[in-house]
C-alpha cells in the first residue's frame, strides 16, 4: 500500500506527539538539579549519570522491583492458563447454551468492580495486606477470556476432529495443538497484561501498606513526595520504572500486531457448535 504525504505527515506528527514527553523525560534524568532549575526544557549542560545511582539506592527498587515481577507475572500466567482452557469450550460451542453463558461473561465486564466493596470483603477473606491476597485478587480476572474467544475462532475446526480421530485428550490437545496455534494471541496478551499489573498504582495504594510488599510503582509514588523538589532525579527514577516494560515490548513487538488483529477477526460471530476431542472415536465405536 502507497502511503500518501497526507499520511506520512500525520504519522510524523503523531509520533512526535507520543514521543516528546518521553525525550523530555530523558533529557531531565541527565541533568543536574542546578541546570533544571535554569533552564528546565533545554539541554543538559552537564550530563550525568548520578541521578539514577541515586535514584536506585534511596529509593530501594531493588526489592520493589522483584515485588513488580511477582505481582506481573504470576497474574498472567494463571489469567493465560485458565482463559486458554476455558474459552476454547466455549468458542466451540460443546455444550448447550454457550452463546447466553458467553454473553453472560461480556456483560458482567462492564459492571464496576467498585473499590469499597473490594476491600471490606479483601479484610473479610484474609486478603487483605499480604501477598497471596494482592495476587488473588489480580489472578481471577477472566480477562484472558474475551481476547481468546475470538482468536480461537480462526483455528481450524477441521484440527479438532483430526486430534479426535487420533484419540487425543483434552489437556493434551489444548497443549499440543491450540496453544502452539495461539502464540501470537497469547505474547500479545502477555504483554498487555504485564504492562497493566506493572502500572497498576491504585490497588496497591489500597491493598499494600507493608513497604516490604510494595510494587515499583507504588515505591514510586512515595519516592516522589520524599524528593519533590528534585526533578531530575524523580525523572531518573521513572526511567528505572519504565524500562522493564519498554524491554518486553521491544521483545515482543512482533506478536502484538498479528495478535490483535487475529483476536478480533472473528470476535464478532456467534459461538458454533464443534465436537470435542474424543467425541469423533466415541461415536464410531
């Protein structure tokens, strides 16, 4: 496709658009504090890298990082897993009524999860201000359904009755075939789901008191009201907070196309009926 100057200037200048407060960002966490107090939108006069030396040891992100891990990765495994497995079902229609059941779960998305109600019945289960609690809460979001409801609609049914007429089971057929089949879907939720839990400030405002249980984010949050006055090393730690998730989109950049337009590809058809693995064999003996 020929792209236009019409086209390319938009894009240039929507680029520019997103792009700016982060140079801007990067050119503070260089400066001196001297140097931003006079002049805070031009060039560092002289560069250094000492606000992020500071940034690291005083603001202890070291121990609020490996909490942001735990709290990133563990949520979208299981949100992966249980979404993979309970949306293939569904998407295939193997039971009566999958079209009310999936409608049932679209609507139920947008009721408010209001924040009140979460914390009384968070001291109520004991999950409130400990780790399992904040990763229970995190984990059974049924997110991964909606996104994975669509894109397995575009696999093949014609897979289905092969790994049936093969005595496939289940598990292993999930595994084996609609996994493999669902790489791109699956990185680009990852992604999305890592970027969330990792930005996720007002939970954990909420959710985390104990300090030694704090995100990044919220470590950020306190880091900015101790050093208020001190812009470019509140500009060093937001760098520190941001490059985990400018990596794994650098990593996983490739997924994310093909994995959104895959997902809605077939997001707007209803919920067909498909035999499940097994159910070929067991109607020929």
């Amino acid at each position: 496709m020929r792209v236009t100057g019409v086209q390319l200037f938009c894009f240039v200048v929507s680029a520019g658009f997103f792009a700016l407060p982060l140079v801007y960002l990067v050119l503070q966490a260089f400066k001196q504090n001297l140097d931003f107090l006079q002049d805070p939108t031009g060039l560092p006069r002289h560069w250094t890298w000492s606000n992020f030396s500071a940034a690291w040891t005083q603001g202890d992100f070291s121990t609020e990082m490996l909490n942001s891990l735990i709290y990133a990765l563990v949520p979208d495994v299981i949100t992966l897993v249980l979404g993979v497995f309970l949306a293939f079902p569904i998407s295939r229609g193997w039971f009566r009524r999958s079209n009310v059941l999936y409608a049932f779960f679209v609507f139920s998305g947008f009721l408010p999860a209001g924040l009140i109600p979460l914390f009384i019945e968070a001291q109520k289960l004991g999950l409130y201000d400990n780790r399992v609690g904040y990763l229970t809460l995190t984990s059974l979001t049924g997110a991964g359904f909606f996104f994975f409801v669509g894109y397995i609609k575009t696999i093949p049914r014609e897979l289905d009755e092969a790994a049936a007429m093969d005595g496939c089971g289940y598990v292993r057929f999930i595994l084996t075939i609609v996994i493999p089949q669902m790489k791109p879907a699956l990185a680009t939720f990852a992604v999305f789901g890592f970027v969330a839990s990792w930005n996720n400030l007002i939970l954990p405002l909420i959710m985390l008191t104990d300090s030694s249980l704090w995100p990044v984010t919220r470590g950020l949050y306190s880091f900015f009201g101790e050093h208020a006055s001190q812009w470019p090393l509140i500009a060093a730690a937001t760098m520190i907070v941001a490059a985990p998730v400018l990596l794994v989109f650098a990593l996983l950049q490739r997924f994310l196309v093909e994995g959104v337009a895959g997902g809605a590809a077939a997001g707007a058809g209803g919920v067909g009926a498909a035999p499940a693995p097994g159910a070929a064999v067991a109607a020929e003996k």
